[in-house]
C-alpha cells in the first residue's frame, strides 16, 4: 500500500514570495505521483505530474515539482505566488503498472494562502 | 462539453434518511470513482467503477452503496444517513487506456449535512 504526508496543513505567504508546498509518500513498488489544486467551492484540477524520466516537472500556472526517489519526494514549487494561486494542494501517488485501477492516495492537503 | 457534472449540489438529510448522489461525465471515460473529503483527511475513495456493470469497494465504502448502469452515469446511495456521513463528496472520472498514468477529472461536489 502506498501513503502520502504533506508536512505543511497551511502555508501563508505574500504575494511575488516563493513557495514550496512539501510532499512525501511511501511505497515498496514504484509510483507515479500527481500534484492537484482545488480552488475555493470547486473540484480538483491536475497541476503536474511525474511518471519517469527527467525528475524536474513542469505544470501549469507556473508550477514545478521534483521528484527525489532517495528521499522519497516530490515538493511542488512557485517562485512567485499571485493571488490567485490561493486554493488547497493536494498530493497523490498510484502504483505504477499492474491493475490499480487508477485508485490514487492523497495527502491531507495542503492550505496555500497568499496575502497582498 | 460539460466534462463531470454533480447532482445536486447541496443537501441536507436527517439521520436515518436516504439519498442519492448522482454523477455524469461526457467524456466517454471508462473509469468512475467516487470520494468523500473531510477536513485534514484529504480525499478517500469511496467506490469506483472500471466500466459500466461493474463496481468495486474503496478505502471507505461502508454505508455507502454505488451502481452504474450507464457508461455515462455513476450513482452513490446513502440507505440510512448518519451524522458522520457529513462531508464533500467528489466524483471523478478518467481513461482507461493509459492506465493509472491517467488524470482524473473531478465535479465540483456535493455538500453533504446529515443531522
């Protein structure tokens, strides 16, 4: 079975700071693993997403995230935040291969508020 | 297109009253999931449907029942709600063909109030 801590259950920052949202998860088999944001009363949207190869992702709205297999982590990342950036992140992982049936895990999420 | 659509949007229930969520997707996607969100939990899979006809337990599913009759449409029954049903309930959907590489595409929820 696959789990996922998010460190961080609120990050407030100002508006042009840069922001690292913190993700770990843990497996014995390999995974792909997902970055989504949930904007206030609406449903989840996929950020990015690492399924192999380089371990630098890039997403939309200007996100990035870097998968690190010896810490197994994948923190997501902004150099400069905006307003709208603020919303819920939720990480997720799901075994890579086999029949999983694309049966992701979450993490508790993570609060990103921006302040002008 | 519509893309996952919810139905309703919110509701509240007494305890020991039933209901149904209902949700559709346009996007010809063969794999239907429903989750419930709760606060500092994250989201946790309820029950999921790998094609029409067939459904299958989450993480979560008890007191929950599900069907899909449809391709299209995903139903979630509460029989007898109670208080800790009490939650944002999610439905997603996603390919079949590159498996679990694939994106969800999620509604916009239902707000759920069991008294």
């Amino acid at each position: 079975a696959q789990s996922v801590t998010q460190l961080d259950s609120q990050v407030p920052v100002f508006e042009e700071a840069p922001v690292e949202l913190r993700c770990n998860y843990s497996s014995s088999v390999s995974v792909y693993l997902f970055w989504y944001v949930q904007y206030p009363n609406q449903g989840l949207q996929l950020l990015l997403k690492y399924l192999s190869g380089s371990t630098l992702v890039k997403g939309i709205n200007g996100f990035e995230a870097e998968f690190n297999k010896s810490q197994t982590s994948f923190h997501l990342r902004k150099p400069s935040v905006h307003i709208s950036d603020t919303a819920e992140y939720f990480c997720a992982v799901i075994r890579a291969g086999g029949t999983s049936y694309g049966k992701l895990t979450f993490g508790q999420g993570t609060i990103l508020t921006v302040h002008p | 297109n519509a893309g996952v659509t919810q139905t309703p949007k919110f509701r509240v229930l007494k305890t020991g009253q039933s209901m149904t969520l209902l949700c559709a997707q346009d996007m010809n996607h063969e794999y239907m999931y429903w989750y419930r969100q709760d606060p500092g939990m994250g989201l946790r899979l309820i029950h999921y449907s790998v094609g029409e006809g067939t459904t299958a337990k989450g993480e979560v599913p008890d007191g929950y029942n599900v069907s899909r009759l449809k391709k299209q449409n995903f139903l979630l029954g509460l029989e007898s709600a109670a208080p800790s049903q009490t939650s944002v309930y999610f439905c997603a959907s996603s390919w079949l063909a590159g498996g679990p590489s694939e994106t969800q595409y999620f509604g916009p929820g239902t707000r759920l109030l069991v008294l």
